[in-house]
C-alpha cells in the first residue's frame, strides 16, 4: 500500500510544512479500535491520510515506535506533526479540535452526559472486549461462563440505548462511534453460540 500524500509527509517523504498540515491515521485495516478515529473523521469531514502498519508482523515500524514509544502500539492520530494515541482519547481530540468547524458533535454537550458516554465507552474496551476475546478464544465451561458474562453486557448497552436510533440519541455519536466497530464480530458470536444459546 503507498502512502497517501499526507501520509507520506509523516514517513519522511515531504517537509515540514506539509507535515504541520497534516492528519495521518496510523493503523492495520481491520483493527476496530484504529476504525474509530476513521469513523470519527469521516463524519466530521476531515481529510487524512493512511499510513498501514501490519499487526500481523512482531515487530513494529519505526514509525510506530517514534510515535508511541511508551505503548508501541495502533491507533494514532498524528495532527500537525504530534501522535495522539489510544483509541478513546483520540476520539475526545477529534470531537474537540473539529466538531465546531462542521456543527456536529460526538460527545454531547452536557457534563454529565459526555461523562456517561465516556463510563460506557470505558465499559465496552474493558468489560465487553475483554469478555469477547475469552469468549472466542475458550472452550467447555469457561465458554459458557464468558458466553453469559458478554449476553449480560450486550443486553446492558441495549438498556443503555433503550427505543433511541443512536446512544446520544437523534444524532450518531461517541458511543456509537465506540461501539460499531465491534457490530463486525456480531456474525462470529453467532457462529460460536451454535449449540449454546
């Protein structure tokens, strides 16, 4: 995959002025969290580049490695030159650094509001992800139980979500964002709940 021009700017094939400008995405295409800065981008209109780093390699890119240092790890958001990293935390950038310039928001206006979205978000990466990879990667009873454990946290965001078309309710937003990249895996619950349900 060649890099789009404003990624090539990040990998050192513009100046520094191109760079300044710039929005790279550093990411493996079927990463979900790395789908949300790319979703969030999208639905405010911001242009940005693609920089591929294949997670299916041990080693990560130098790139990766100068970027986030302390993680080494995708997602990251590079914006005038500086990572941002951390799936979440790019998120609440995007929304802050862009949502006024197109009117539409991802987190809601209301503290109290965008402090239950960021709770819920925080749920899904450390309850729901969680319990989904024991789920896909056990056996037997084990299974069973994180079977039990994900319908319980599934029907919770339901609860949360309620009649509503979206979580923050008219409009797409955070915890949407958040969530639909994990809509992907929905097909493979079902195909390894045959039997269990």
């Amino acid at each position: 995959m060649h890099p789009t021009p404003a990624a090539a700017a990040v990998t050192g094939e513009h100046d520094d002025d191109e760079l300044a400008a710039c929005v790279v995405v550093v990411d493996f295409w079927a990463n979900r969290f790395g789908m949300r800065a790319r979703i969030a981008l999208h639905v405010l209109q911001v242009g940005f580049g693609f920089v591929e780093e294949d997670l299916r390699i041990r080693e990560r890119s130098d790139l990766v490695l100068r970027m986030n240092p302390v993680h080494r790890s995708v997602p990251i958001l590079i914006h005038r030159g500086r990572p941002i990293c951390g799936s979440i935390n790019i998120l609440q950038y995007i929304d802050e650094v862009w949502a006024k310039r197109v009117g539409t928001r991802l987190l809601p206006p209301d503290p109290l509001k965008r402090a239950s979205a960021r709770f819920w978000a925080d749920f899904v990466d450390h309850e729901v992800f969680s319990t989904q990879t024991r789920f896909l990667k056990s056996k037997g009873e084990e299974k069973e139980m994180a079977k039990a454990e994900l319908l319980d946290q599934l029907r919770r965001l339901e609860g949360v979500l309620g009649d509503r078309s979206f979580f923050s309710g008219d409009e797409f937003g955070f915890l949407d964002i958040v969530l639909i990249p994990f809509s992907s895996m929905f097909h493979g619950y079902k195909q390894h709940m045959v039997g269990l349900i």
